[in-house]
C-alpha cells in the first residue's frame, strides 16, 4: 500500500530526537500523538492506520521484521508501509489485557488464550516472552494482537513473563495455577528460572 504525498509530507515535518533517556517530540502537524517510549513516538493517521516514527534506524529494521514475522501469522499489527524512519502499521482499537481485565474476570479460557498466543511467539519465530498486558491487545472474538515488538527477538530465549505476571496483579497467582493445569511446558520453564519465586513473592507482596 503507498501512501499519499499529503501523508508522507505530513509525516515529514514530525520531528522525533532522543535526549538522555528520553525522547523529545515536534509535531507541526494534526495527526495526535498516542504515546510515545525509549524507541520513538506513534501517531494516529486516521481510524485505520497509525505511523511509528523512530529516533534509530536500527530500532526501525528491528520492528520491521518482528512485525513482518508476527503478522505472518495474526498475531502484530498489519504493516501497510515503511520509510527511513517510521513504519505505518494497523490501528488496533480493542482493549490492552489490561484494561479487559479490569471489566472481566480471569478464567481459564482467558488464561488458555494468553498461553496460546505465547505458543504463537514461539511459532513466529519469537523468544522473549516478557510482554506486558498493556503491549498485548484483545479482540471481542478473543484473538489477540501485540505491540511493541522491537525487542522480542533476543540472543538468549527469555521464558520467564515477569511483566506479564506482574500486570496480573490480584489474578497473579491463579494465573499461574490456570497455567500449570493448560500447558505443563510453559509452567516448568517458569518454575525452573531461578526468579520464578523472587517474582511471586514480590507479587504477593503488592496485592
């Protein structure tokens, strides 16, 4: 898909420079910024697409191939087009897991759905399992979608879902226990790492 020239010089004019740790936004432009992080900022182009722009060209190529791996199989935003610095990607307008847990309960079938989708990680090609529940999107079919994805592919396999557990908050433990009973693989890679304890502990102590 080619965007048009209006989009591609609107795109231009935005300005996205990192200073320290933090990234400084200038945005001439009408397009809403929806949040921005460590690798750059993202901005609504209309109700179907939004634009990423990045401090780093090697953030960009990261992203890019993450996407095009996950999207190969439903799991990432779909990507419509990329330049030097930004990649225009899907619009996802369902709710984070997050926000879905806050108006509904964890169940098993919630619970098999977020092992599914690690399963799917692995079958992209994915081995950081690490995603935090505000990255991860569900669809009022129960699929879901994840963002953020520049670092998902690492040179050691991180099996361990601190962030992901953590965002459980009260539903940490169950979830844990949904866990052991759908998939005994994912449950033995989470007790075997030598944080699996320190982590339920510190989850524990902040119901």
């Amino acid at each position: 898909m080619n965007l048009k020239p209006e989009i591609i010089e609107k795109l231009d004019k935005i300005q996205i420079s990192r200073v320290s740790r933090s990234v400084e936004v200038n945005n001439p432009t009408s397009y809403q910024m929806l949040g921005k992080g460590h690798q750059g900022a993202v901005f609504q182009i209309d109700e179907s697409r939004c634009v990423k722009i990045y401090c780093s060209k090697i953030d960009l190529m990261r992203e890019l191939h993450a996407l095009q791996l996950g999207g190969k199989i439903g799991i990432c935003p779909i990507v419509y087009f990329w330049g030097e610095n930004y990649i225009v990607m899907e619009y996802l307008t369902d709710p984070s897991l997050l926000e879905y847990l806050q108006q509904n309960p964890l169940n098993k079938e919630l619970a098999a759905k977020i092992v599914n989708l690690l399963d799917l990680f692995e079958k992209a090609g994915f081995n950081r399992f690490d995603h935090s529940g505000r990255h991860i999107y569900v669809s009022p079919k129960g699929t879901m979608k994840i963002i953020d994805v520049v670092h998902i592919i690492k040179p050691q396999p991180v099996y361990l879902p601190k962030k992901l557990i953590t965002d459980m908050g009260v539903n940490a433990e169950e979830f844990v226990q949904f866990v052991k009973e759908i998939s005994p693989k994912w449950y033995k890679r989470w007790v075997n790492d030598p944080d699996f304890s320190a982590l339920m502990t510190k989850v524990k102590g902040t119901i």
